[in-house]
C-alpha cells in the first residue's frame, strides 16, 4: 500500500503567489523562461531556472547556476516571500480548465515506494535530466517543484477533499495568465491529516507517475544517497520523502499527443496515401480540421487536405496494452514501414505538438512548409496508462499530454524536516 503523509511545507504569503508561482521547468526553455520571469522579481523561475540570472554562464548545468538557484532561495525566505508551516499538513491543489476542475491531494510519498514499485512509471528516464534535478535538490536541501502522480479514486478520499473546500476559503485563489485556475487548500486537521494518511495506507495499493519521471527518479534517487550517508539513518528522516500531488484517475483527462513529419521518404503524395490503404480505411474529410473521435482513428493532413483513417482489423492487438495504443499502431504501420523513421527519440525527421496547442497548430506548420504531413491521435485514457504501468511495461515517446500542468511554488518540501 502506499505511504503518503503530510509534511510541514514552505510557502509562498498569499500576497506574492500569483507572481511567485511558474510553470515547470522542464515545459519551457531559458529564453521562454526568461521572458516568463520578466519583471517578476519574485518568480520561483529565478531558482528553478537559475540561468536566467547568468546570461554570462555558457553551460546552463554549472556550479555558477546551481549557486546562484541557491542564494535565490535563500533570499526568498529571508525577504518572507516564503514562510514554513509550524505543523505538518495536507494540501489539496485544484486547477481550473475550460469549466472543469480537478482535485489532487498535495502530500510527502516515499522513495521506498518508488524502489518498491508501488510507485508505478510509464516512462523511460534519461541519466542526464536525473542528474540535473538531483544537483539541484543537494543545492537546495528541498523538493523545489511538486511531481504529478494518479491514483484508483477513493471515494472515502474524495469526500474528505470536497468537506475541506465546501468548509473553508482557499488559502490561494487566481487565474493564471494562460488562463487556468489554480485553488489552494491547506488541511489544518489534525483529524483529516490522521484520515487521509490511513486511507492512503489501506485503500491506495499503488500510485502512477502521471508527469515528472525525471523528478521522481531523482528524488527516490536523492532519498538513497542520504540514506548510506547517514550512519544514523532510521527510515523516518524527511529526506526519505518527497512532494507529489495526487489525483484520483477519474478526475484527469489526458491530452492528444500529434505528429509532424519532414518528408514523406520519397513517397509521393499520391503513392504514400495508396500505400496507407494497407492497414487503414482512407477517406477525404475537407478542408476544415479533422479531428479523431475514437481509439484507432486517425486524421492526417497533407497539401491542404485532411484525411480521415480508421485502423483495419488486424492491425492492431486490444489485448496488448501497448498494441492496442494508437500511437503504436502509427509507429508499426505508418512511421516505420512507410517513412524510415523508427526511433522516436533521435529522429530529426519526425517532432510532436501537445493538443493543448490545437490542430490548428499542426495545419500551420504543414502549411508554411516547415513539415510535409501531420497525424492527430485521439488521446490515451487513464485505464490505458494504469494498464501499462501495472505491466511494467514503458509507453513510447510523446503519448501522454496532462493539462493544465502544475504551478511550481504553491508549496515546497525541505529535507531537514
């Protein structure tokens, strides 16, 4: 079963989260992220993206960034743009996009549930990305940024979530300038701590990293070295945790996850859509944008036109759980065989674009030249992701896109305790 349990977080005062709080540093660049931090002197970006205060420093992963990361946190807390919570708690975390909300439980999971593997993964990490997450949590002594885990709802959970809103005001309250909604609850409850850290203890077998598996890794990874370090470890030191939000699966909704390809690998137009005949039914949908409405359908868009393609029986595997991913029959049957490109992760023929950018996205930059084709995919659901992690097995590159993503800053974990 899974450990979770509260923890006393750093946070932002209410007057300064708004600016304080970022996006994650790994869904932007450091010229993005020096726009973003632009006359935002409180911006969690000056520490997670530390670089952007050392336009003179060539290798964004040197001493110089990692130190300069540091003496921005510490100046935070010295200034009291963060303080420390006296008592360790619970927070839920809600965003708000296009109408709907999504409730997560903020709380310290164990990075002996990581090694365990009741902490369940769905992607491959890379060493680089772990070591860079790793130096700056040795920097900081904290988990600066939350990861993003899903669990198989409780209802039990889920009732104790809606008492704490329907009870008490948000502690944050804003829109963010993409336009979501972040909502911020912190449980000072003793009685609701004790209940949320039981149900998680005895109704939650397994939690799923949704998004952040560098960070997770790099946390579990961080928990191990300071454990052998420490000839007086016992288990219980807060170094042994780290921060995640939580979220039941039957509140998330992931995101389409499209493709674009340079070339069609000396195909015509008209003998690479014949060749597509093989393993999809193909038929001319228009002008106007196409988009798939269920698992093993396909919209491609190519010279001004889009085109519907439903996968033919055969084709694909509904007793796999990675055969039966849409992004995987593209692979085997389109991206591979058809057009050359068969590793997703080296290719430069090949990039991908999250549908939280539109379709329109993926017209334009056929239409400008820049790509010759694009696929849109209906979107992977939670079971399927849940599927795969419980097997073990890893989804390919690019196939899952959670919106909105979680703002960096609403709290922060420290190691000491």
């Amino acid at each position: 079963m899974a450990i979770v349990k509260p923890f006393k977080g750093l946070r932002p005062t209410k007057d300064v989260v708004k600016e304080l709080a970022c996006l994650p540093y790994d869904v932007m660049n450091s010229r993005e992220a020096a726009k973003m931090a632009g006359g935002k002197e409180k911006s969690l970006l000056r520490i997670t993206r530390a670089e952007i205060e050392c336009p003179e420093v060539k290798d964004i992963h040197s001493e110089v960034v990692y130190n300069k990361a540091l003496e921005n946190f510490i100046a935070f807390q010295q200034k009291g743009w963060l303080k420390q919570d006296e008592e360790p708690e619970f927070y839920i975390y809600a965003q708000t996009m296009n109408g709907r909300t999504q409730y997560g439980i903020v709380g310290a999971a164990a990075c002996s549930d990581y090694e365990k593997g009741i902490i369940r993964k769905h992607e491959l990490t890379r060493p680089d990305k772990e070591e860079d997450r790793m130096t700056l949590t040795r920097y900081l002594n904290a988990n600066i940024e939350p990861v993003f885990f899903a669990y198989k709802a409780v209802p039990e959970i889920d009732e104790i979530v809606r008492s704490v809103v329907s009870e008490k005001e948000a502690d944050y309250d804003f829109v963010a300038e993409d336009g979501f909604g972040h909502h911020f609850w912190v449980v000072n409850d003793p009685v609701k701590n004790g209940q949320i850290e039981e149900l998680f203890a005895n109704r939650v077998p397994f939690t799923y990293v949704a998004d952040g598996h560098h960070r997770t890794a790099a946390a579990a990874r961080i928990g191990t070295e300071r454990a052998a370090a420490n000839p007086d470890h016992t288990g219980n030191e807060e170094y042994n945790y780290f921060m995640a939000v939580h979220f039941p699966d039957d509140q998330l909704r992931i995101i389409d996850y499209n493709r674009l390809v340079t070339d069609l690998n000396g195909l015509s137009e008209a003998r690479f859509l014949s060749a597509l005949e093989k393993s999809f039914t193909v038929e001319r949908a228009g002008t106007e944008i196409y988009k798939p409405a269920r698992l093993h359908e396909f919209s491609l868009y190519l010279s001004g036109n889009w085109y519907r393609l439903i996968s033919r029986q055969g084709t694909f595997d509904d007793t796999d759980p990675l055969g039966v991913l849409d992004v995987t029959i593209l692979s085997e049957q389109v991206l591979g065989p058809l057009l050359g490109i068969t590793d997703l992760r080296t290719s430069k023929r090949i990039d991908f674009v999250g549908g939280i950018r539109g379709l329109g996205e993926l017209q334009k930059r056929v239409d400008s030249g820049e790509m010759k084709a694009a696929f849109a995919l209906f979107p992977v659901s939670m079971q399927q992701l849940i599927n795969i992690a419980d097997c073990g097995k890893i989804m390919p590159p690019k196939t899952t896109w959670f919106e909105p993503k979680l703002r960096s800053g609403l709290v922060i974990h420290k190691l000491d305790g």
